[in-house]
C-alpha cells in the first residue's frame, strides 16, 4: 500500500508540473464515475472490397476452373430474423451471432438518367465507383465527382465529437494496409475513411498505420506499478514534455515570418504538435481491473513491395502484402485495450483501403489456416490482388466464393476484436455490452453505378450489408434484418444512437 | 497542368482496365489556381515543402550516420503524382506527428547508443554531467547542420533547459551528459525547420518576389540534386555568398553532380516519372533491371554528356549474363557490361525490363496502360478519364472471354461504340509493344496460348506507326515529344508541384534551351539552377 501512495504522488507531481491541463478536470470526474456507468463505445471496421464478383449471380462460382452453382456464400444469402444461418464470409462470427445483427438489402441512391455531379440526389452516390460511393456510404452525404472524399462527418467522428474532453484520445484512427502497391500511382484519398466535421480535403483523418506507432501513442502513458519503473517513467514523461515545449517555443518566430499559405502549413504542425504535448500532459491513465498496457506488439511487419510475377505467372506471395493480417490483428487489439482503459470512445480500423490492391493470394492460401478463419468446403488460391479479385481477374477462380472467402478473412479481424471486448467483464457485463462495432464493406452486389443497367456487379451500391455487433444503448444484437432497400447511413446512425448519439442524422440521412 | 492538347476529347471514351488513370484531382494547387503575382518567367511560387519519406532518411543518415530508413517505416507513404514531392497535397496529422516523435525518439537513441557516432555527434568531453560549455559546443557544431542555416545566440540558448535532465540527481534513472544530448538530437528531428524546407527570403524587385538567401539555395540545390542536407562543402559557399551568384552555383551544381548521390537521385526522378519504382519480379530481377537502366541514365546524362535523347534511342545496352539470357541477347564480355540490340526491335529505356514492366497488370501486359504511359508520361498529354457510366475496372465486356488479348480488345476498336474514340489514343500504341512481355522478353504469343500470334504493329494515331520499342522510340523522339515531355517532368519534380498553365512561357522557354543545347541533360540541370529564378521564389497567392 505504501507503494501506491507514492505512486500517486508521482501522478500528482506530474500534473503540477504540466503547462497546460485543459483535458485534465473533465477526465477526473469520467475516470471516477467510469466504475460506475462505462460509457459507451463506437467502432467501424471497413473493408475496401465488394461482396461478389462481378457477372456472377450470388449462388454462382468459378472455384479451379469449375463453375458452381451453390447458395451459402453471399453473406446476407439467408433467412431473416433469428438463428438464420450464417454464410461463408460470417463463420468467424459462428460463436457470436447473438452479439451481432446483420442489416442487408440496403442501397445507396443515384441518378439513373444523369451522370451530372448536379443531379445526385440528397445521400446519393455521383455515378462513378469507386470514388463515387464512399462519401454517401461513410458520412450519409452525396457525392458530386468521382473524388474519394466525404463531403460530411463520418460517423465515428461523430462519436469521437460527442467525447470530445473526456479521453486522452479523440479517436483511435488506423489502418492496417500501409501501402497502396501499384506501381506509377498512390492511394489518392483511397486511404481515409474518417472525417472530421464538415466533412472535404481538409477535414480528412489520416490514420495511423504503424501499429508500433499507435501502441506507442496509445500505451506509453501509463504509469508503472513498480516504483522505480514509476520515477524512470515521470523522467521521461518530463524529458517528452520538454522536448516538445522546445519545439512549440518556436512557433511565433516562424509562423511569423512566412507568406499566408506557409504560415498555414506551419500552424497546422504546431496545432497537432501542441495537441500531442497537451495529450501526455495530461493526467496518465492508471492501469486497473481489465486495463493494461497489452505487450508491446515489436517492430512492425516490413512493407511487401509491389506485387512480384513474371510473364505470365502467378502473383506470389510475399509480395504487394505487408502481413495485413498481424497488422490488423494488433490494431484490434489496441482498440480493444483502448476501449477497455478509456482512452477513446471512437475508433476507425481501415482494413484495406478503398478499391485495394492488396495480393490477395496470402490470405486465399492461408484461409483456414490464418488464426480465425474458416475454409470453405470449395476453395482454391486465388491470383491478382483484392480488386481484381472481385473482376474477375483469375480465370479460373471468379465470382462468390473467392470474393465471400476474402471478405471472411476482413471479417475475422471484426470477429477477433468482438470477442475480446465480449470477453472482458465490465460493470457486470462485459465491454461489449457497451460498445457498437461495426463493420462495412466498401461496395455491395447489384445494379453497377457506372452504367446503371448491368446486374450482378461489383461496382455497385446496391445490396449492401452492414454488421452491427454490442449492446450500447440497449441494442439487442442477434438478426438478420431486412433493410428494404434503406440507406446505408441508417444502419450507421442506429449504431450511433446505441453509443450516445442523440441526433437522427447523418449527412443527408434521417432515421 | 500543362498539358498538350488531345483531339477527339468530347467523345465518351473507356481507357482504363484498372481505374487508375485520372485520379482524384486534390491538388490545391499553388496560388489556390489563380494568376501568380509575379511573371513566371522571373521566379515561380513556392511553398514550404515537408521532406519526403525519401528525403529524410537521406537527411538523417547524413546528419546522424542512421541507416535503418525509419521515415520508410514509420511515416506514411508519401503520394506519387508521380513524384513523392508534392507539397500541395501535403497535410500535417496526427499521426503524422505521433510518427514522427517515435521516429525522433529511437534515431537520437540509436545515434547516442553507438560509440562512433556519439563521439562524432559530440565534439568534447563533458567535465561533468551538466558540463554546459561542453553541450554549447555540441550544439555549436550540430544544429546549423540540423537546421541547414546559420544558428543564433538564441536557438542554441533554447537548449539549454535540456541539460536539466543531464544533471538531475535521480537515484533510479541513468541519466548523464548525453541525456541532454540525445534529448536534443530528438528536439532538432521533430523542428519543422529541420521536416521542412521554409523559404523565407528577402524581399525583391517587385512585390511578391523574393530573393533567397544562400542557405535557401544551398537547401534548394541539395535536395533536387541529393534528396538530401548539403554536405560541408555546399554550407561552406552558402556561407560565403558564392551561391548568390550564378558562377556560383553552376560551380557547386558541377561538382555536386560527380558525387554518387546524385546519380541516385537520376535514377528516383527517372523511376517515379516513367513508374517503375516498384515493379512486379522477383527482387533479383527488378535488381538486374534497375541496373540496366541505372547505366544508361548515368550514361547519357552524365558519364558521356550529350543528347539525352539517347535514352530513348541508345542501340545497346547494360546487362550481366543472367539478364542477357533473360532477354536472349548475346551475353557481355567480362560477365557484365553493353551488349548491342541490333536486330532486336529495341532501343534505349523503353526496351528495359524496368519500363515494360511498369503500368502492367499484375500478371500480364495492359495495352491501354501501356498506351498511357507513353501519352502521360513521355507525351505529357492528358489522358481524359472514362466518363461516369463506363466501370473502367473491368475489360472490355463485349468479347470478354475471346481467347486472344487482341480479340478481347475488339470493342475499343469498334467505332460503332463509344470507347473507340480514346482508347484509338492508347490502346495501339500498348498493341505496338505486345511483343514485350511484362518481364522485358520477346515473344510471339500470348503467353501459353500458342494460338494467339502476336502481330505487334502499333501506332500512335496522327504521329506514325511503329513496331516495338526502337521504332516507338524513334517516332517519340522524331516528333519533339520527349525532349519537351522530360523539361515539364523535370520541372514538376524541381518545383515540388504540378506546372500551371500560367507557365506555359516558361516551359517553352526551357525547352527550346534544352534543344538549343542539343538535349545535354547534365548542361541544361546546370543552367536551370545557375539561372536567376533558381535564386528567387514568388509568394504564392491564396
């Protein structure tokens, strides 16, 4: 016990000590009633796939050059209600269909007689996918050009406003694929989806995408139990303050001396600079019950470069994939143990980026054998990268079941980090019970956007799904719903209203 | 953008097979897209550029001796457009600053950590833990090459607060001198003066013009020359004013072009420009491909100055006995060296593995990217984007499952239909090199398909036709494409930027020196940065 009185006089050294507290007198009192009523917490996971391949029906596959016809592998290929059974892209949830309820059949609008940006309609998409789809999708706001940008909020940010004071961490933004692998081009806007008010360029969230850099951020404030590691951390935590507050001295002098759009560039680095000083400034999070800084996840998984062939042969692996895989599983693991200590409220994991260039060969071959994930009863490796995949860049491998096989693989990811919180007791319950997670893939299976005629397309806004795992709220997760061709967006704000959301809007959306 | 203008563009048109081309236009754009306040024949706006992920492991390893490319690791990827240096789209973020404190962090620790280099780093030896004279002189002799200008009695007294944490009596903390100093290294890393190039300047003969100061230019040499900090040398005539004179920086530019850095910085500039920075083989081949294409630039820009126009037209080229075997020419003597390409149908870069293999699909060539590349990037015209209602992404639909690649390409060429109209801009020229596959090797088939001859005939509509990369070459060249193409990428990768149309002048102007000095490359590099506007900046307009 004398250990701990010591301990808190360090904390309460450091605080004296700190410049500027502004986050510190709301966190006191949300620290000390978290025991009490946990607050709620929101998640979106985001695949940058679609739910099929193009040309091919939902129960129809080309698996090693044998075309099937067989139903079970589109994801929401079931019945409604309770106990439906799950599909080849939901088996990693099969221990948690009660956790999670599956909304389906949902479609974003779009103009079929213009392909003018004017003439979207309010929530609607501008008639080109990719770009097309991702502001409607994400923020419930239009898109006009073929731009990856929100034109409004998203809806983790929403939350993450909702929070603003009340945690180290506005929000947890991250994203598993670091790079975009095709040579002679780049991401593009490809690599955001989370944004800040307003929505636009400037309101884009970059994510995190060293998982070695978010432990760190997230996890190098709290205070060692022992006491001598306690007084090397008040060290250091002073040495990073000083370091910082050097850097920060600096800013008159140069902002200063530079024209308008410079002073602008520079204002913006301080800003963040200041916000990552006031961030460690503030009281550190004290590591209690299910709360723990996770073990330090090491060196990240090195950068695959572009994707390596030859002539014609095959995508190899090794290659245009950087082991999304772990990098994916750490960062559900540092939102989980973020959620748990209450360092965010709101957290946005990009699997794979928008219209992802992935190689998608290590996950076909590792299905099954990658922790989590479940091979399908007809299955065979799959060449090309993620978006090819979905056109049918393989020749003898196309439509659903290789699309539902690497869809299930972004979904493990979503089922691992469903089963942590499940499985870490709070307040009586266990964190999920205060938290909605959800997922969402970039594109449905439908009519194509581009030229609103062709079915069974990957390009499209139609039939999409959305998962809805937690019980924040009082949600009773365990369906499958038939969203009767309801706006994506709605599925969103559900999930938002259940983590505290009090409005009925997202972007042009109402519920 | 300065482009040259297509034809036939009202035309709804189908170019793509990945959806690549045409990305989203994100660019601010200096002086938001309005006229620059100064001619841009005088100075070009500029702005403060962050260093690139390239840039500032280059930066780190030169200033501290770290070799490990944290930026690589821990930043995020820089965007190519297509060059990694544009500081319109350059945002600062959270993670960017989270990053970079981690990075700051463990580069001072591992430059502390290393005996050689700490006692590089630290020109004394500390009397005492708090020994400030000592950490003066470490900081005397470290920042002005961290902040790459002169220091003041006042950056360095900034310091002194970390020698706090060298002499704090603390029982449980091995703290000592080089606390301080390791503190300080991570300070100097996160000082955006150090991440960025600022530009501030003096005032000159008209309003929003501004004339550099020496370390300005010394910065704004190194980085185009080295991607990286001046070296001693190049401080040295910063600080003797000899950089404000352009005797002066034709100098330094000369004797900065023999170091090997900047052959490194040829090649970056020629591999994000032509996209074969990353190219899909296995790391022994893209090896042997990149240094293939590595001698031909040193080649022809450096090591035998004269028309750069050989790189498009050189008649032999750089290859080992493993890379001759791959390709079928003859091997060299001596195991590596120039081997002829008569008879081949190939000629300078665009016979390269590096180049054939770039704007592939992952397994296999794309005509139509093919085609863009030549008209993007070695014709600098702008390729329109597939209207809305066509799904680029996905091949052509109507004989999707023809067996041959030429069949399957039937509906771009179908004048009847709408894509014909753009794709007759790309897809025959990608048609014209059909013979090459992806791997740089001849063939006569489609892969495995015995039956699908390729005929190889190409054309690039309005100029010529041609058959492989030689006679591409020649008509490129022949036409005046590639020497004005070259200028403009130049030009964007110096300037950080996109060119405007506000500088059309100025790239003609450059361009027609290029040609007066018969496409010396090396001479025209010298020049550019001997020239007035090198030393000037424009402010850029809001």
């Amino acid at each position: 016990m004398a250990m701990k009185i010591k301990r808190r006089a360090i904390l309460r050294g450091m605080a004296g000590a700190a410049v500027s507290l502004p986050l510190l007198e709301c966190m006191l009192p949300a620290k000390q009633s978290a025991a009490q009523t946990p607050p709620a917490r929101y998640a979106i996971l985001f695949a940058g796939q679609a739910l099929g391949g193009d040309n091919y029906a939902k129960n129809s596959s080309r698996v090693d050059g044998q075309n099937i016809t067989e139903g079970g592998h589109y994801i929401a290929d079931t019945s409604y209600g309770r106990g439906y059974s799950l599909t080849t892209p939901l088996l990693p949830l099969q221990a948690m269909q009660n956790d999670f309820t599956m909304i389906s059949n949902l479609a974003i609008p779009f103009n079929a007689n213009s392909t003018d940006g004017s003439a979207v309609p309010a929530a609607g998409a501008y008639r080109d996918f990719h770009g097309g789809g991702s502001s409607p999708l994400l923020s419930g706001t239009r898109s006009t050009s073929a731009e990856y940008v929100c034109n409004g909020i998203t809806s983790d940010q929403a939350i993450a406003e909702l929070n603003a004071g009340q945690t180290t961490h506005k929000s947890l933004v991250v994203r598993a694929q670091p790079a975009f692998y095709v040579s002679g081009y780049s991401f593009a806007g490809r690599q955001y989806i989370s944004y800040g008010p307003g929505g636009g360029r400037s309101a884009r969230i970059e994510a995190q995408a060293s998982p070695q850099v978010a432990f760190q951020s997230l996890f190098t404030g709290f205070v060692p139990d022992d006491d001598d590691d306690a007084a090397r951390f008040d060290f250091e935590m002073r040495a990073r303050r000083s370091v910082l507050d050097l850097v920060l001295e600096k800013r008159a002098k140069l902002v200063n001396n530079v024209g308008q759009a410079d002073r602008e560039r520079l204002e913006r680095h301080f800003d963040e600079i200041r916000d990552l000083e006031t961030r460690i400034s503030a009281l550190p999070p004290v590591a209690s019950g299910q709360c723990m800084a996770p073990a330090d996840p090491g060196a990240d998984p090195p950068i695959g470069g572009d994707h390596s062939g030859g002539g014609s042969g095959s995508v190899t692996p090794g290659s245009g994939y950087s082991d999304e895989h772990t990098r994916s599983r750490i960062f559900a693991d540092l939102i989980h143990m973020a959620f748990v200590c209450d360092l965010t409220r709101a957290a946005s994991l990009q699997i794979t980026a928008f219209q992802s260039h992935m190689n998608a060969r290590p996950i076909a071959d590792g299905l099954g054998t990658l922790a989590g994930t479940v091979r399908p009863s007809r299955w065979a490796s799959v060449g090309g990268d993620l978006h090819e995949v979905g056109h049918n860049g393989d020749p003898n491998n196309r439509g659903q079941i290789p699309s539902a096989g690497l869809l299930q693989w972004h979904i493990s990811h979503y089922a691992y980090l469903i089963d942590k919180l499940r499985n870490t007791p709070e307040a009586g319950g266990n964190v999920l019970d205060n938290s909605m997670i959800v997922f969402t893939a970039e594109a449905g299976h439908g009519l194509q956007l581009n030229d609103g005629s062709s079915q069974n397309q990957t390009h499209s806004v139609e039939n999409m799904v959305m998962l809805l795992a937690g019980r924040a709220g009082g949600f009773e997760p365990g369906e499958h719903i038939n969203g009767n061709r309801a706006h994506p967006a709605t599925a969103l704000i559900t999930a938002m209203q259940a983590a505290g959301y009090t409005g009925n809007t997202l972007g042009d959306v109402s519920l | 953008m300065f482009f040259r203008t297509v034809g036939m563009i009202a035309l709804s048109v189908l170019v793509a097979c990945t959806g690549q081309i045409g990305q989203s236009d994100d660019s601010r754009g200096p002086g938001g897209g309005g006229p620059p306040a100064v001619d841009p024949l005088l100075a070009m706006e500029s702005g403060a550029r962050r260093l690139t992920q390239a840039e500032l492991d280059n930066t780190l390893r030169d200033l501290l001796g770290e070799d490990t490319a944290p930026a690589a690791r821990l930043l995020n990827e820089d965007e190519f457009r297509p060059f990694d240096n544009d500081y319109t789209i350059q945002q600062a973020s959270d993670a960017l600053i989270t990053s970079l404190e981690v990075l700051a962090k463990e580069v001072a620790e591992r430059a502390l950590n290393d005996p050689t280099r700490r006692a590089e780093l630290v020109p004394c030896t500390p009397a005492s833990d708090g020994d400030e004279q000592c950490f003066r002189d470490f900081l005397d002799a470290f920042l002005p090459r961290a902040l790459r200008r002169p220091v003041t009695p006042e950056d360095i007294d900034a310091y002194l607060p970390l020698l706090a944490f060298a002499s704090e009596d603390n029982a449980v903390v091995d703290n000592d001198f080089y606390t301080a100093v390791e503190l300080a290294v991570s300070a100097a890393i996160q000082d955006p003066e150090l991440l960025y190039r600022i530009e501030e300047g003096t005032p000159g003969s008209e309003p929003g013009l501004l004339e550099l100061d020496g370390y300005e230019i010394a910065n704004r040499i190194s980085y185009l020359l080295w991607a990286t900090m001046p070296d001693d040398a190049l401080f040295a005539a910063a600080g003797s004013g000899a950089l404000d004179t352009p005797d002066g920086r034709r100098a330094e530019a000369l004797r900065m072009l023999d170091d090997p850095k900047a052959r490194g910085q040829l090649h970056r500039f020629h591999a994000m420009w032509l996209g074969y920075r990353s190219i899909p083989h296995t790391p022994e081949l893209v090896a042997a491909f990149n240094r293939e294409t590595s001698a031909l630039i040193d080649r022809v820009v450096l090591d035998e100055p004269g028309s750069y126009t050989r790189l498009f037209t050189m008649e032999e080229t750089f290859v080992d006995d493993a890379l001759a075997d791959h390709y079928g020419l003859p091997r060299p003597d001596g195991g590596e060296g120039w081997v002829s390409y008569e008879g081949t149908g190939r000629a300078g870069i665009l016979g390269h593995g590096t180049l054939l293999a770039a704007f592939s699909k992952f397994e296999d060539t794309s005509p139509t990217q093919r085609g863009i590349l030549v008209r993007t990037r070695l014709m600098c015209e702008d390729v329109p984007r597939p209207p809305p209602d066509v799904d680029a992404d996905q091949p052509p639909q109507g004989a999707m499952d023809a067996l041959c690649k030429y069949d399957r390409y039937a509906e771009h060429r179908d004048q009847s239909s709408s894509c014909a109209g753009c794709h007759s801009l790309v897809d025959p020229i990608g048609f014209g090199l059909e013979n090459f596959d992806i791997a740089g090797r001849y063939r006569e088939h489609d892969d495995g398909l015995p039956e699908c001859i390729i005929e190889g005939f190409g054309e690039i509509v309005g100029i010529g036709e041609f058959s492989g990369p030689g006679e591409l070459s020649e008509l490129l060249v022949e036409n005046d494409y590639v020497d004005a193409c070259a200028v403009q990428q130049f030009m964007t990768f110096a300037l950080g930027r996109e060119t405007t149309d506000y500088e059309a002048a100025l790239l003609q102007e450059l361009t027609e020196s290029f040609r007066a000095g018969n496409h010396d490359f090396k001479a025209f590099i010298v020049d550019f940065i001997a020239s007035d506007r090198f030393a000037r900046r424009a402010e850029e307009r809001l």
